[in-house]
C-alpha cells in the first residue's frame, strides 16, 4: 500500500466519468472541453483534497490519520446533491473504495478503526456489489451512533440490506440482536421523518410491528395506521388481523376513537367495540360510534358500563337499533324533492319507444303486473306512499291496493303484498298497520307476501319489543308451505346478523322435520344462515349438514337444494380457516352436490379478504370440463368476485380473468360470468363492465342474457344511469315477444332506479374499507339463487329477489347537530384519491363540486366539510355524522 499516485489523477483524464476513466479520450480537443465541463476548479479542488485525506488515513501517525478521518467524514456528511446524482465526495472517493478496504482488514482496533468502518458504510452505499450487503457489515463494525446524519438514502438503503440479512439468518438460526437494535434506530428516524411507510415496511420485514407503537406519536399517527389497514389488504390471513390490531392500539392510544371503531369492525371484535365505548366520556362522540354501528348492521347493546345515565343510554340504543333511519332518508328525499311517487311506467318510459314494444303492453298479463310490482316496489322503496300499493283508501271504499293485489295470480300475490312492505321500508311502525289488513285475508298467498312484508320492514332495524318476531313466529309451524316460507325468510331478513337465540329454536327444528317441502328447508337454511351470518355456529352448521345428508337423490338435483349450502356458507361467512372443518365434512356429502358444497363454503368463508390463492383455486375449478352436468363451476366464478372485490386492483384484474373465462369456459360457466361482474360493480357502473354486459344481454343462450341483463341492473342499482336505463329500454323493445326475457329486463330497470335512485347495494362503507356482512350475504344469496333463474326468479319463487333489501343503503351524507337534527352545511364532492403513503398533505378529494348537506355520494365519492365553523366527529363523512361548533372559529364579518 505505498503511496502511488491514483491512476485516476493523471492530467487531462476527466474524473466524471466514473466507471469509464480508465478509456483515453481520441480526439484532445474534445478531451479538454469535457474536463472544464465537468470539473469546475472547485471540484478539482475537492478531489485532490479527498485523495490527501486518503493517503493521510494509511499514514503511521494516529495523529493524522484521525484528522483525515474527521475531515472526511465532514466532507461527505455535508455534500448536498440533487436528486439525480451521486454526491460528489462519493463519486471522488468510489476509486479509493477498495484501496481504503483493504487498509481497513490491516488496521488494529481503535476508535479510528469504527470511524473507518462508518465512512466505508457510506460509501458501499455507490461502490458495493449486489447482494453483497457491505454497507450494513461496516454499520455493524463501525459505531453504533446516530444513523440519521449520513441522510436519508443511507437509511434507506440499511433498511433493504437488514431484511435480506433478516431473511438469511432466520434460515440459518443465527442471533439477530445486533440488527434489531439497528432496526430500532431506523424506525425511530424514519417516524420522527415523515416515512412511516418505510418505517412499517422494515418492521413487517423483520416480523416486529409491535415495536411501532412506541414510536409513533400524534404528529403521524393517522399516517401510520392508514398505510398499516390499506396494506392489511395485501397480506394473507392472519397477518392482516395482527396488521390491523396494531392499528387499533396506536388509535386507542391517541385516541382517534372513531377510527378505532371502525378498525374493531373490520375485526370483528366485540371486546374492541365495547373498549372504545368504555375508554371515551363524551356521550356526544358515543352517539357518533353508534352512527357507525348502526350503517354497519351491527346488533350491539348499550349497557351501564358505557353509558351511565339511563336516559343517554336510550338515545344510544335507539341510533344503533337505526330507528332513525326512515327519517333521515326521507329528510334527504324532501330536500332533493323526490318525494312524489312514481308508477312503473315513468321508469319504463314506452313514449320513447317505436311502435311495437308498447303495443304489446296493453295486454294485461300476470306476468308483466308481477313486474311492475317490483318495480314499483324497488323505485319507492323507503318513500311510504306510491300509486300502486298505497293509495289512500277513501278514494273507493274498498281501497284500490287491493285491487292491484288482484291483479296478480297466485304466488304473484305473495310478491305483492310483499311490495308493501318494501315502499314502507324501515318505517315500522306505519308499515306493520298498513301490512295488518292482509293478514286478516283467506288467501293463503295474500298471508305470506304480509309475512314476508313484516320482515322487509324491519330489514336492518332492531326494536326492543322484537314486533317481526311476536308477528311471524306462529306462522313458522303452519301446514301451507307458501305461509311457512313467509315467515321463514320474514325472520332471516328481519334479524340477519342478530345471532338470535329465539329464531334458532324456531328454525332449527324444521331442518330437521321430515314432512316439510324441499323448499320450506331451503329457506329455513338461507334465513337461519343470514341471522347467524359469520357467527361460525356449530350447532347450525350440524343441523344443516344433517338436513342434507337427508335429501334424497332426486331432490339433491333440484335448484332449491343448493340453497342448503348457501345457507351453510354463510355461517362462516368472511371467516377463512375456520370453514376447514366443515369443508372436511361436506366431501362426505352425496356425489351430486359435494364439489358444488365444497366450492359454495370457500367462497362464502374467503369473501371480501382478497386471497389470491383461493382465485387461483377457484380459476382451476373453472378450467375442468364437465361430463355428468355437475352446477359447481356457476359458484367457484362467484367466488372468484366475492374473494376479489376487496381491493381495486384485484378488482381490475378479475374483470380480465373474467373476459377470458367468457372466450373459453363452457356455458354453465358463462352463465355465472355475468353475475360475478354484476357483484364486482355492484352500484358502480364502470364502463367496460357495462359494455360487456350489453354485449352478453343479447347473448344466443338465453340464461347468458338473461344473468347479463340482471346484473346492468345491479351494476346500476339505485344510481338512475342514464347509459344503462337506455340499453335497457332497448332490451325491453327488443325482447318484447320474449316474457321470461322482458322480465329480467323490467328487474333492471327497477333496480337501476332504485329508491330513485338515493340507494345504494354496494356492501362497502367507510370508504371502501368496511364489509357489511348482512349486505353481502344478501347479494351472495340472491346471486346464487340467479345462477339458475329459470327455475326459482321465473318459477313461483320470485320473491326472493327481496334479498337484496339486506344490501339497501342510502348512499347519502347526513350532518346533524348536536341533538341530531339535520344540520344543512357546505360541504366538497368529489373523487376521492388514494393518498395513503405520499408525503406532505395532498389533496383527498378531485374534480370536487360544492354542495350543501344533506348530499348523495356516488361509488368511489368522497366528501369533506367546506367550511370552518364545524368540527365533523367522525372522519369519515359518510351516512349520519354529528357535527359541533367550532370553538375557535370567528365570522369574517
């Protein structure tokens, strides 16, 4: 190691070019411009200096050498560079990096020596190998203190090397205690600079989240956990749940306790629920938790532990119950001035079509009466009042809803009696009295739409004296199976999510009663499923596997029989590993329906967690052709969506792996293909997907177009989209000879204007980040029953399209005061942009328009407070927000 000059620093070589220095420039001339170019006298100046202080470092005397040392430590920790290059100590000083390498092994140890581990740790950051992790093994070596002043790329680039050292000494069972402390100086910098995405990604890397929670503070708190539960996303189970339980205590200890709420729900966690009630003493924020509980469909009880006074305790109950619901709704629809009712031909709009569509309709037929009983009953649901079913009954005596009633044959009364309770929906208490004069009829079919009504009514809302229940509870025993089914799915869509102990033991024994119909046990087993929704109960799962292992074979090959799965699934819906065992046991199941058991399980118990393992298991499915006319490959395509609608990338790329099943999966595939997108886009009319759909809605095979046609309405449900009410107007001319067709397309048209469109199906809330289990196991149970519609929507089974009423939300902003009354404020509109991850303080909102509240929110809307006065008690602005008064706000004027 003598001091031979560097070969770099012979005259007229530029020391710009790095790597090419050792290649003599051909032509002189150019040779010098390039030099001035790139070495300005200063630089010049900096590079001989660095290559004294390089030589000085190898001298004998420690005197010099620790000069050199801090003079060129100095030296790089004060180079500032931009963006694009490399700092230019660095550069200078990439030559001498083996040379001071090489001196580093012969030094003895001293101070010096850490001092020149850490200068050579920053300079493995331009000159080592790949993959040969140098930098970290000086940091290791050098000294273990402040890691921040070699600046942010250094850091970063550490925190790379230590999760591929991590990963190699897990393997090999080494100690890690050396990186760990590293880790924690890392961390700790990066929470106190802004990068907590960096931060969270290290701890992930070397599997110790927990160390976060120390480490984080109120500055960036909200940053933190927002990254940590979109990233919960992407991770397999059960990593997600730690993700988002570290999550909940960085909120609970800053107290963002409405985040904290939400992120309980998204774990299900009933103990966290309570602890967020319990740790907050401000009855004016408990009033905003229960908002949320309640637009999630969460049954809770306020006992004295989290709400002292009786009276507070009342009011509390009653927003979780969503008794307020109705109200609110209607408030919204006053002020949009859509409160006037419409008949169905205001949504069919025949004046707009040429000549031979609307001279059909004249006819009064029993089926198109059933459909614009839906229709009616989809466009004014929630409004209380129509022209069909309501009319005040001193018009004619006898009052002319009965008339319309009539109108209907047989189990097409059940539906329309049951409409009524839809128009009146969440108003219980006019809807029961309205409903009673059908209960004293002789028509059995009258009685079960009146059931069926009491059941829609109450959807999503909880009262303490259980009226569904006192009303519907007799009916479950009564011979007539349309009375019994009635009742039956009255008390599943009544008290779906409510894990009632009552209804289990009314239900419970009809699975098991061996006089009863096929279909009386297939509504049993959806309706038991729906109250028990996620609940994992054991006791239903045996008594419904029991009920199938009893079917015949023949009724194993009926459509009905494979509600009995649905019913099973939804037990465990959302739920994951927990669905093993009984998947284990439904391979025991008759040859008939077992894959179509085992494929119905999967999906329900992997719904909405994005595992790609399980899309991949279900494309497998899809890839087998069938020889004996097995049906399971219709619920692995729903799988498919209901598995990947969490996330919208996965959504993206569903849709395309679903354009490819439509090319080359056979046909009972491309029957589901068209409901698997309907609930990708479920109210979110995209484009593509719509084009798709119109494509396949005039499809050769009539259950292809027919599948495609429901589901433009669901993808439009409740959004009035004038692109897809004007296909569907074309379908209805073009299908107009076609009853079971036109049907479906007058289905459409009413879901399209659903509520006119103030509701809204989609599952999602709070930003698309809570899955509302009651919702999708509405959705899930009405696509499945669609999978074979010419035997249960177009048999006399009709009525099931009330399922979707699980799912029926206002999709509506509402800010109260703080006595929650409606509270008109100016509040942003807009499309709401992910900014989770990017620094400083970007907007959250585009393209905004300003409106004042009460205001509807579109899919993928987003909407923030447009003035000061306020202080909004949820984040989230969505459905009923309470807002209080700014106490530091002062009025221009």
């Amino acid at each position: 190691m003598s001091k031979n000059p560097d070969p770099n620093s012979t005259a007229g070589k530029p020391a710009g070019e790095e790597a090419t220095v050792k290649v003599p420039a051909k032509d002189p001339k150019k040779k010098d411009d390039k030099k001035d170019e790139d070495l300005s006298e200063e630089d010049l100046a900096l590079k001989q200096q660095l290559e004294l202080y390089v030589e000085r470092v190898q001298d004998a005397d420690p005197g010099l050498q620790k000069v050199a040392l801090e003079s060129m430590r100095q030296e790089i920790r004060t180079a500032t560079s931009s963006m694009t290059s490399v700092p230019k100590p660095l550069k200078f000083l990439r030559a001498h990096y083996g040379t001071l390498k090489g001196f580093y092994e012969k030094m003895p140890d001293s101070d010096l020596k850490t001092l020149l581990a850490d200068i050579l740790s920053v300079l493995a950051l331009t000159m080592s190998a790949e993959g040969e992790r140098e930098s970290l093994k000086y940091r290791l070596l050098g000294s273990q203190g402040d890691i921040g002043s070699w600046g942010h790329e250094y850091v970063r680039n550490l925190a790379g090397e230590i999760g591929q050292e991590y990963a190699k000494r897990q393997s090999e069972e080494a100690p890690i205690d050396d990186l760990m402390e590293l880790v924690q100086q890392i961390v700790s910098f990066d929470m106190k600079h802004n990068a907590e995405p960096d931060a969270v990604d290290l701890l992930i890397e070397v599997e110790d989240l927990d160390l976060l929670v120390e480490h984080v503070d109120s500055s960036n708190c909200k940053r933190t956990c927002a990254y940590l539960s979109s990233f919960a996303k992407y991770l397999p189970g059960p990593d997600d749940m730690l993700v988002l339980d570290i999550a909940y205590t960085i909120y609970m200890k800053f107290e963002e306790y409405p985040l904290a709420l939400v992120t309980a729900l998204a774990l299900d966690n009933m103990q966290s629920i309570k602890q967020v009630f319990t740790s907050c003493d401000d009855n004016l924020r408990k009033r905003q938790f229960c908002y949320i509980l309640a637009r999630h469909g969460q049954t809770f009880d306020i006992d004295e532990e989290m709400c002292a006074s009786d009276e507070e305790r009342e009011v509390l109950q009653e927003i979780v119950n969503n008794a307020k619901l109705s109200e609110g709704y209607l408030a919204l629809a006053r002020d949009i001035e859509v409160m006037e009712a419409k008949t169905p031909d205001d949504i069919y709009k025949p004046h707009l079509l040429d000549g031979r569509a609307s001279a059909g309709a004249n006819v009064d037929s029993a089926r198109q009466n059933l459909a614009a009983t839906f229709v009616n009953a989809f466009v004014n649901a929630g409004f209380g009042q129509d022209k069909l079913m309501t009319v005040p009954s001193e018009a004619t005596s006898g009052g002319s809803s009965t008339n319309w009633l009539f109108k209907n044959k047989e189990h097409g009364k059940a539906s329309a009696a049951a409409s009524l309770g839809m128009i009146l929906l969440w108003d219980v208490d006019s809807g029961l009295a309205q409903l009673d004069k059908y209960f004293h009829s002789t028509d059995t079919h009258v009685i079960a739409g009146a059931l069926l009504g009491v059941g829609i009514v109450n959807c999503g809302i909880k009262n303490d004296c259980d009226p569904a229940l006192a009303l519907l509870a007799d009916y479950c025993d009564k011979d007539d199976p349309s009375v019994r089914i009635g009742a039956i799915m009255g008390l599943g869509l009544a008290y779906a999510g409510a894990q009632n102990e009552q209804i289990r033991s009314i239900l419970t024994p009809i699975l098991g009663d061996s006089k009863a119909s096929l279909d009386v046990i297939a509504f049993t087993a959806i309706s038991l499923g729906l109250v028990y929704v996620g609940s994992c109960n054991e006791e239903i799962a045996q008594a419904i596997i029991f009920a199938l292992m009893e079917r015949s074979e023949s009724e194993l090959g009926e459509p009905l029989a494979r509600l009995l799965p649905l019913g099973l699934g939804l037990l465990y819906l959302g739920k994951q590993e927990s669905v093993e065992a009984t998947a284990e046991v439904s391979k025991t199941f008759h040859e008939k329906i077992r894959k179509h058991c085992d494929m119905t399980l999967l999906s329900c118990a992997y719904a909405g967690t994005g595992n790609v393992l399980k899309v991949q298991q279900f494309l497998g499915q899809c890839a087998q052709h069938l020889e004996k006319g097995e049906t399971y490959q219709g619920p692995a395509v729903l799988g498919i969506a209901m598995v990947a609608m969490s996330e919208e990338l996965g959504l993206e790329m569903t849709i395309r792996s679903l354009e490819h099943l439509l090319q080359y999966g056979e046909q009972n595939i491309r029957r589901a293909v068209p409901l698997a997108l309907g609930l990708l886009c479920i109210s979110n009319p995209k484009v593509n997907v719509m084009d798709t759909l119109s494509r396949l809605s005039h499809d050769s095979d009539t259950e292809v177009a027919m599948a495609a046609i429901v589901s433009l309405g669901l993808i439009g449900a409740g959004t009035n989209n004038a692109r897809i009410a004007g296909m569907l107007r074309n379908l209805s001319s073009y299908y107009y000879k076609e009853a079971n067709l036109l049907f479906c397309v007058r289905i459409a048209q009413g879901l399209v204007h659903l509520g006119k469109g103030l509701i809204t199906l989609s599952p999602y809330h709070s930003e698309r980040f809570l899955l509302s289990p009651t919702a999708l196991a509405g959705l899930i149970t009405m696509l499945h029953i669609c999978l074979d519609m010419k035997a249960i929507i177009l048999g006399k089974y009709h009525y099931v399209l009330y399922f979707l009423t699980l799912a029926m939300q206002p999709r509506m902003l509402m800010t109260v005061d703080e006595n929650l009354k409606p509270l008109s404020v100016p509040v942003r509109v807009g499309q709401a942009v992910d900014v989770i991850g990017q620094a400083g303080r970007p907007k959250t909102i585009t393209g905004f328009q300003t409106h004042s509240t009460p205001v509807l929110l579109a899919a993928g809307d987003r909407a923030e407070l447009a003035t000061e006065k306020y202080i909004p008690l949820s984040p989230i602005l969505e459905g009923f927000v309470i807002l209080k008064e700014n106490p530091e706000y002062r009025d221009d004027n």
